[in-house]
C-alpha cells in the first residue's frame, strides 16, 4: 500500500492554505477564550504604588525597636498624604498606599498591641528590630507600564484575561471565534435519540466534532446530517456558501473508495484533493476548499477516524485561524502498561487511558481490549489521550516509552 502524506505533510499542507482571521476589538469581559492579535502592553504598573503587604504599621526601620506613636490610619484605597518622621508609624492595611518617609511594614502579630483598638494617638511596642523593606510591595515590581503583558498569538484563558485587565486594558485586539458548519454524511444516520430502524445507526461524528470545535475556541453554526444523494449535498453546500458566515467546513463520511461516497463524489471533481494518509486509523483524507473559497475538510466516516482526524488536523487549523503561535498539542513520552501490535507503513494513534497511580510515573494503556479500531465509537469514552506510534515500528513493548498527547 503507498501513501500519499504522512501525518506531518498533510498538516503542514492544510496549515499553509490557512490565513488568520481579521482582527476585531473587543472588551477585556468578553475575550474569554479569544487569541491575541498584537502583544498586550501594560497601561498601568503592577503594583500601581508602594503598598503595604500585611496588616500592620508603616514606619522607619531605621528608628529600630522604640516604641512608636501612631500618627495615621490607612485603609485600602486611601490617596495616603502621611509624612513619618522619627518614633511615628502608621496603622495600615494590607494593599494601602506606603505613607512618605516608611520603608518597612511590621505585621500587627509582631507588636504588644491589639490591632482593632489602635488608634492615632496610641503607642505601639515592637516584638523585633523591623527590617529596611520588609513586607512592602514596590510599584512597578511586577510589570512596568508599557512592558508586554501577553504576547501575540496567546490564548486568553482565565489568568491572561485577568493580567490583562489588572494591566490596566479596557479592550484587547483578538482573532474571533472561527465559524465551523459540520456535515455528517451517510444514509444510515440518524439524529440522536430518533428511532433507529434496520441498517441505520445513531448519528455522533457530528456530536464529537461539536465538541471538539467548541474546546478549541471554535463556534459552531450548525450540525448537518445529508444522504448519500449527490444533489442533496450540492444543495446543502451552496447554502453554506450563499449565506457566507462560514470560515470553516467538516464533513465526515463518504471519503473513501466505496461505490457510493458522496462526499468524494461531489467535491473531488470541484478541485479537493483526496488521498490516503499514512496513518491509522484516518486514513483517507480530504483537504481544499469550496467555490467561495472557504477551507473544507472531508474526513473519513469512522468515529475514531474522526476524533483522530480532528486532533491532528483539523484543531490545528482552527488554531491557526485564531492565529494562535502553538497548534499542536505538547507531547509527553510515558511508558506502556502493556504492549500491542501496531500496522505497518502508519503512524498510528492508539486511544489510551492513563494509569495515575503514582504520580511520578504515570503509564498509558490501549483504553479498551479492542484497540486503535476506527469503529469503536464506544471506546471514545475511556481514551484520555492517544499514544503517536511511529510508522516503522510494528509494535509496542510493556514499559517502552511512547509519544502521548493527552486530551481533554
Ligand atoms: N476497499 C476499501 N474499503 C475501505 C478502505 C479502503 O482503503 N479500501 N478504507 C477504510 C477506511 S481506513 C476507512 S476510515 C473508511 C472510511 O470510509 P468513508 O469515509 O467512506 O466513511 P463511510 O463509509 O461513510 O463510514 C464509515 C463508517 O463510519 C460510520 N459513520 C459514518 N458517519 C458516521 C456518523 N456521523 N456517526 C457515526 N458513525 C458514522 C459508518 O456507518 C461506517 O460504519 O473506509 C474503509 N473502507
Ligand atoms: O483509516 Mo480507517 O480510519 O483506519 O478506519
């Protein structure tokens, strides 16, 4: 059997026909999940002034351990205006602004006095000599206005949207959401949940897909199921193209070599280009575009194939679109629990479960009896990730490590 790519060409190849969507402005609140289209620079410094880290005095460190007279009061949120001179301190809260001429903060648990019921006018004693810049948090030591807060090409998950906002931006340029139509093919399908009759099954390459494009910070603008019937999806794939909200389309079925594969039917002749793929399961792949020039990937109907598929194709794309710099998933080589046998001349992607037992040696096994077979829609249950087997190897030995990327 001869392929036409491997796994690492045909990503390359659907990678380099793929340009980042336009930019768009957006508030901080409803950039969650959004990819960053310039670098972030801070407006603001963070800590915006010297404050103090704890609840307790601001004084002199240089006045050593004399008792202090207590000539402010400072919450959180004071504009301060306290000048400290010699034998004074100021009651502080943690957060507020350093009084003028304080350098070192004393923790109220390291003093004689009951914090609540101190007051200006009181003497505070000290338990210890405070030290020159203890518990003072200085503007500007952690990002200095202008610095990069997050660089370009960065997913704003939750701690980079809230560094973001605590840099002081209102709103942040970022790629949207791409808009992703899924087209599941096939007359034996079903929506989810209708009464199955005889040959048809339930529906779920769609299902998956849904999924999947919404973890990878897609939209999806809708989920089709079409026949085997060539006209009908002509018919659906022009109103795709007229309506024009699309940057993405998916289908699933009909991509091999049988007599009847719709998918390949209809768009091979248009100028999308369908090869096998030397890897299992997922191989006969199809990768182009339509008329209007939307990117369209034609995967092979099996519900591995397809989870398969759309880890190492198409979600990189997705992340492209969103000009995201990292498209693939980290990988990490664990050991095998167990050994299996693999396909030659493939690359395959075995769904695995991961044994996290010992946290210092996590290990990987096929995650069920069955293996990487592209049918077992089932299995998908139990896969936390797939184990990457190189081509030329026909099998895997218990303990050995393998490439694994884990999945959510
Ligand atoms: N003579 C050959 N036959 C096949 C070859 C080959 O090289 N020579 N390749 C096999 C491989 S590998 C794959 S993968 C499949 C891919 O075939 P298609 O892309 O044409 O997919 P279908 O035939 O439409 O469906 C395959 C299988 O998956 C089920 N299916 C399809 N869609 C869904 C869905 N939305 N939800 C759930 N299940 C779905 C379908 O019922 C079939 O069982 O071709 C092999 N054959
Ligand atoms: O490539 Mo197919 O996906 O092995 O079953």
């Amino acid at each position: 059997m001869s392929f036409a790519r491997t796994v690492d060409e045909h990503r390359e190849a659907a990678l380099a026909a793929i340009t980042p969507l336009a930019p768009v402005e957006l508030p901080v609140a409803a950039a969650l999940g959004r990819t960053t289209a310039t670098a972030v620079r801070a407006r603001v410094d963070i800590p915006a002034f010297d404050n103090s880290a704890m609840d307790g005095y601001a004084l002199r460190a240089v006045d050593g351990d004399m008792p202090r007279t207590v000539v402010a009061d400072i919450a959180a949120g004071a504009s301060g205006g306290a000048v400290l001179v010699e034998g004074e301190a100021a009651r502080i809260m943690t957060g507020a602004p350093l009084p003028a001429g304080a350098d070192a903060i004393v923790p109220h648990e390291r003093t004689a006095e009951t914090f609540r019921e101190v007051g200006v006018g009181s003497t505070v004693h000290l338990a210890s000599v405070p030290e020159a810049g203890a518990h003072v948090r200085r503007r500007a030591d952690d990002v200095a206005a202008g610095d990069v807060v997050l660089e370009a090409g960065v997913r704003l998950g939750p701690r980079q949207r809230a560094a973001v906002a605590a840099a002081g931006a209102a709103s942040v340029l970022v790629r949207p959401a791409p808009r992703v139509v899924v087209i599941s093919s096939g007359d034996e399908l079903v929506a989810p949940g209708q009464p199955i009759g005889p040959g048809q099954i339930p529906e779920s390459n769609g299902i998956l897909l849904d999924g999947a494009i919404r973890e990878a910070d897609g939209e999806v603008l809708a989920t089709e199921i079409v026949d085997d019937t060539p006209a009908h999806l002509r018919a659906l794939l022009e109103r795709i193209e007229t309506d024009g909200a699309a940057d993405l389309v998916i289908l699933t079925g009909g991509a091999s070599v049988g007599a009847y594969e719709v998918v390949r039917d209809v768009l091979e002749p248009t100028g999308v280009e369908f090869l096998p793929v030397a890897m299992q399961p997922g191989k006969p792949q199809g990768f182009g575009a339509l008329a209007s020039g939307i990117p369209v990937f034609c995967l092979p109907g099996n519900p591995v194939s397809v989870a398969v598929s759309f880890e190492v194709f198409v979600r990189p794309v997705l992340l492209r679109l969103q000009g995201r710099s990292d498209v693939t998933r980290p990988v990490l080589q664990l050991p095998a629990a167990v050994g299996w046998r693999t396909p030659p001349e493939r690359e395959q992607y075995m769904p695995v479960a991961v044994d996290r037992s010992d946290p210092a040696r996590w290990t990987v096994r096929p995650a069920t009896a069955g293996g990487s077979g592209s049918h077992r829609a089932g299995a998908l249950a139990h896969a936390e990730g797939w184990a990457r087997v190189p081509a030329e190897k026909d099998r895997v030995d218990p303990g050995e490590l393998v490439d694994v990327m884990l999945v959510p």
